[in-house]
C-alpha cells in the first residue's frame, strides 16, 4: 500500500486545516503521526476502520480523525491550530507497517 498525505500549509494560530491521506488499497486501523523539526515521530490520533478514534493528549478537542473506506481515505481535521503543532504530518498504520510517504508540512505562525 502506497499513503500520500496532503492538505498542509501555512496558517495563522487560531485557524484550520484538513488534511487527507489516500492510500492505494483497502487499509484497516489508520493512524496520523507528526514530527517537529529535532524531534521524534509522534502519533497524533488513530481510527479503527469502523471508526472508533483516539488522540493524543496535546490536540485532544481541536482534532478529529475521520475516514471513507469507499475512497481509502483518512482524514484530519484540525482546528484551533497552535504554533506548537507545526511539523510534517505522515499518516501510517498504527503499528508503522507502510512506508512512509513524504509528508504533508504544517506551519503555524504566532
């Protein structure tokens, strides 16, 4: 399976964005991850292919992960974005079993 992410940009703090990512075949548990300039590869939300969420604690109430199994598609919706949530965001399975794409870069100015 082949994931591309996409939907970031440069966005002032308080605003949104959405971000997709389209995978090249059926896919089960999703999951987006983020990784800051020096820093790890952090996962951010997952969803099970029924739906069922969950999110780390930093975007917990600003972020929802949502998807279309009909599009293989996940999604994230992010609102209230901070400076802090600026990173290159990658969507993967949970457990890292795709290859990684190249990333979708969310900035966020102050």
């Amino acid at each position: 399976v082949q994931l591309q992410a996409s939907g970031g940009g440069l966005v002032q703090a308080g605003e949104s964005l959405r971000l997709s990512c389209a995978a090249s075949g059926s896919v089960f548990s999703m999951a987006w991850f983020r990784q800051a300039p020096g820093k790890q590869r952090d996962v951010v939300a997952t969803i099970t292919r029924s739906g069922s969420a969950t999110y780390a604690d930093a975007v917990k109430g600003r972020f929802t992960i949502s998807r279309d199994n009909s599009k293989n598609t996940v999604y994230l919706q992010m609102n209230s974005l901070k400076p802090e949530d600026t990173a290159v965001y990658y969507c993967n399975s949970p457990f890292r079993s795709y290859s990684w794409g190249q990333g979708t870069l969310v900035t966020v100015s102050s």
